[in-house]
C-alpha cells in the first residue's frame, strides 16, 4: 500500500485560476452589461488562486496564465471606473 497520495487538493490551484481568470476575463468585457463586480470577485480568487500555485509549484504554466488573465480583468473595469470619473 502506498504510503502517501499524490492528489492533494492544491494540484487544482492551477486549473482553477486558469478557469476563475478566462471567465473573469470574459466577464470584464461584458462588464457594462453585467456590471464590475462578477470580474473584481472571478479576478481577485484566480489572482490568489495562481499565486497560491505559484508558491507550491505545481502546474506554474496555468498559474501563470490565471495570473495573467486574473490581473488584466482586476484592471479592465478600473481602468473603465478612471475613465468614467
């Protein structure tokens, strides 16, 4: 019997924040429809999410691209806030 698993939940970190950060990202193009809060909640959890992976090291490229993602629709809708006020 093996004596530990390697399916842990934080292998998910990655898949997460590379789903959470596309579907935050397409939410922030929506964002006059749907409004900015949908993309500030998807993008701050695929941000904390990816840098969560990022510091256990497990699937970094998804991390990477969720952090990328998450971060571009944290500032889309701020920078439409801006642009607005």
């Amino acid at each position: 019997m093996a004596t530990g698993s390697a399916d842990s939940p934080a292998t998910l970190y990655g898949p997460v924040s590379l789903a959470l950060g596309t579907a935050a990202l397409a939410a922030a193009v929506f964002a006059g429809l749907l409004g900015i809060a949908i993309p500030l909640l998807f993008g701050s959890l695929a941000v904390t999410f990816a840098l969560l992976g990022l510091g256990r090291g497990l699937h970094r490229v998804q991390c990477a691209v969720g952090l990328t993602t998450g971060s571009l629709s944290l500032a889309y809708p701020m920078l439409l806030v801006a642009a607005w006020a």
